[in-house]
C-alpha cells in the first residue's frame, strides 16, 4: 500500500522539472507541483534543474589573425529552456555545451583578434 502511494504522489519542487517515461516511450514532463502518476507503468526518467548553471570551460590555445597563440579561460551561464531536448536530444547536454563554447570561441577569437 505505501509503496504503491509512494510511487502515485510526485512533489516536484521549485526549480526541477521531471521527465515521465512510460514503459520506456517519453510521455509528459512534470513542472513545479502535486502530481500523480499511474503506479508501476510511469517513472520518472530524468530529473532537471531549470535554475542558471554555471559551466567551467576548459582552457584552450587560440591562433589569432596574426598567428600568435593565445591561451582563453571562459565560464558558461546555461538556463534549461526545452527539458525534453535537454534529455533526449544529446547524452550529456552539459558536454554538449561546452563543446559548443569552445568552438564558438575559437571561431570568434581567430576571426576577430
């Protein structure tokens, strides 16, 4: 009886939102509140922080216009917009963005400096 309770009722609390699978196939994304999912057919298969985050992007050599090497240092603000992409688009969206960083730094610094 509480297991089956325990499994019903979702608290999600403010700042998260949860990815519902059902028997394996995406099926809702659940925001901040009381939510209650169908019990052993539902579970939750992601749990995501909507709150800013803040990435640390590794340090890389850039060759300017000129040639010259240069060593960049950068921090990445991310904010979660699209749960379901985040989840499901890439395997890990936190190296996926900073992958990105990096090549946008690269790209911007070459051309521009």
């Amino acid at each position: 009886m509480y297991i089956t309770l325990a499994t019903t009722i979702r608290i999600v609390p403010q700042g998260q939102q949860l990815i519902i699978e059902r028997l394996g196939k995406y099926k809702t994304t659940l925001g901040t509140s009381l939510n209650i999912l169908t019990p052993f057919v539902d579970r939750v298969a992601y749990r995501l922080s909507t709150k800013d985050q803040i990435l640390n992007v590794p340090s890389q050599d850039v060759i300017t216009k000129d040639n010259a090497l240069v060593k960049v240092n950068a921090i990445c603000f991310i904010k979660i917009i699209d749960t379901q992409k985040a989840a499901y688009g890439v395997e890990n969206y936190e190296r996926a963005t900073i992958g990105l960083v990096m090549t946008f730094l690269r790209s911007t610094i070459g051309r521009w400096i």
